[in-house]
C-alpha cells in the first residue's frame, strides 16, 4: 500500500460516517444547533449541510487551508532567520502535528458521544435557542485536551445539554471542568450521592449534603460515607461546593397534606421524594425539616446531573431514619 493511500477501516472515515448515520436521529429541533457544534467541533472531513449553513463548509475549509498556507510561510522564514539543524525542526513539526491530531481526535470521539445522547432524549421542547458561538469557543478549547473515557464522557454530556437547551451550563462551569481530573471527577460524584436537590423542571436550583445531628459530629459522619475533610477542601477549590456548613435547604414544602398546595418533590440517587406523615393528621415541627449542610455551588448544580451517581446505602438508611424519627416517611413517586 502507498504511504499516502487512506486504508480501507480508516478510523477517521470511520467517526465522520457515524456522526453522519446519528445525525438522521437527531430531532429536528435540536439538528441546527448539532450541525453548527459539529462544524466547529469535528474534522474538516465533515461537510455541514448546506440547508443549514450555506457555504459555512467551503469557508471552514477555505480558512483551514489559508491557516496551513499562513503555518508553512511562518515555519519557511523562521527557518530562514533562525540556523536550526533540519532534524529538529522537522522533529518539532511532528511533535505538533502528532498534538493537533490528538486533540481533534477528542473532540470527534466527545461530539460523537453527544450526538448518541441526544438522540436517546425524549423530553426535546420546539422552542430551542441557538448555541451561542463564545461558548462553542470556550468548550472547543477546555473538551480538546481530554483523552481519558470518564472525561470525555462528562464532556459529551455537557455538549448535548447545551445543544439541547443552551444556556444550560455557564462558560465558568467549562472553565471549572476544564480543571477535572479522574480523582476530582471521582469524589465529585460520592459527594454528590449524599446530596439532596430540589429541582425546576431538570434545572437543579438547590442542592445540599445535610447532616442530622450536629456539626460537631458532621465531619465524622462523612468519613463514613468515604468523604474525606481533604476531600471536601479539594472539591471547594475545584469550585464545586461552597466552604460554608450552613447552608439551609427546608423541605418543609415536600410533605404531603391535601389542605394546602401541592408539596414540592426532592431529588434523591436520581429517583422523585415526597414525605408523608406516618400518623394520619400528623403533626410535626417544619424546624426539622430546615436540614443544615454543604451546598453545591452554580457550577456544581449544574453540573450534578451529569454525574452517575451511584447510591450511598448508609446515607440512604440515616436519611430515612431521620425523616422517621420525626414522624414523616419518605416515598417515592
């Protein structure tokens, strides 16, 4: 075979093929706004659709191919000025060349995952907004450099939520995730399986890990549960909790009592909660029910339903008897 000859399984073929064959999947109210990731995103090897975006693929490859043009003028006139033997020049251009390919390569596997979600979502509204291009720029630059499976994963998720519902995830939540690793990634989600939201439709607006005795004993209880007072210092520099232990979320409204409105579900391990009084016409004092705890921050509620979380059994029995001990039972709904 020549060495310039693109093999028949060739990878990248491969990936563009993919993400043509999803996009037939994806609903039509969400396919601008994945054309316009995707053509910003992905290899030049993918063509936008002109019904989208007329004459925006000729232009990206007319800019790709100036840039190449610009690159080789550059790399001929410092070569020109500066006596570098040619072997570590030629070195140097691999090296970059070798970085370039990689980060496109993450990308295409992260967009490709994307699209794979969003076609599985099945709560698309007709009214979608178009993904703004700044936070397109700022996601291409962050989700680049990310070669491990969890990482790009989150990312994945973090692009679909976008394109699905722009607006969802803040630059600074980018910018935050940008600084994850596995180990943070890690002890993010243990954190958040002890944590308790109460969420606007999927939009998460308060989110906190109470204790139910006392603050003095609240760092022991969380060593139980795996979470480390290094942990929770390392979470709040990553931006992901506040450093306050008194944040207070009442759950006062998620009881249900037939006289008044209708009580407000909390979110627990990805599952609906109300609370119900175990004694008919029970009484019980709404100041239980104001739980003090660590609270996510805006990013950090933003980004918990990403997460796969998975279930914290001691924590789920301290939290039922808990709501028991003060009269109150938790269902699921």
């Amino acid at each position: 075979m020549d060495d310039n000859e693109i093999p028949d399984n060739n990878p990248l073929e491969n990936l563009v093929d993919g993400i043509t064959t999803l996009a037939t999947g994806i609903p039509a109210p969400l396919r601008k706004n994945f054309w316009k990731a995707v053509g910003q995103l992905c290899t030049a090897a993918v063509d936008v659709p002109v019904s989208y975006f007329e004459g925006q693929s000729a232009l990206r490859r007319a800019n790709t191919e100036s840039r190449v043009q610009l690159i080789k003028r550059i790399s001929d006139d410092m070569t020109d000025k500066i006596s570098v033997p040619e072997i570590y020049s030629d070195l140097a251009i691999e090296k970059h060349a070798s970085k370039i390919i990689r980060f496109q390569g993450n990308l295409d596997q992260i967009t490709h995952q994307a699209a794979n979600i969003i076609i599985t979502n099945d709560s698309i509204t007709d009214d979608i907004d178009e993904i703004s291009e700044e936070w397109l720029n700022e996601f291409e630059q962050n989700a680049q450099t990310k070669s491990s499976d969890e990482m790009r994963l989150i990312f994945s998720r973090l692009l679909a939520g976008e394109i699905s519902q722009p607006g969802s995830f803040s630059i600074r939540t980018i910018k935050t995730l940008s600084e994850f690793d596995q180990n943070i990634a890690l002890k993010f989600r243990n954190l958040c399986s002890l944590c308790i939201t109460i969420k606007d439709n999927e939009k998460v607006i308060a989110g906190n890990i109470p204790y139910f005795d006392s603050l003095d004993t609240y760092l022991k209880t969380l060593s139980r549960y795996e979470i480390s007072y290094e942990d929770l210092i390392l979470l709040n520099e990553a931006g992901m909790i506040t450093a306050d232990f008194h944040t207070k979320i009442s759950y006062g409204s998620s009881v249900i009592n037939s006289v008044e409105k209708l009580p407000v579900r909390f979110f627990y391990n990805n599952k609906r909660y109300l609370l119900e009084p175990i004694a008919k016409n029970g009484s019980y004092d709404d100041d239980i029910l104001n739980l003090l705890g660590i609270s996510l921050t805006s990013s950090g509620k933003e980004l918990y339903n990403l997460v796969d979380i998975v279930e914290n059994f001691d924590f789920s029995k301290d939290l039922n008897y808990y709501m028991n001990s003060k009269g109150l039972n938790i269902i699921e709904i």
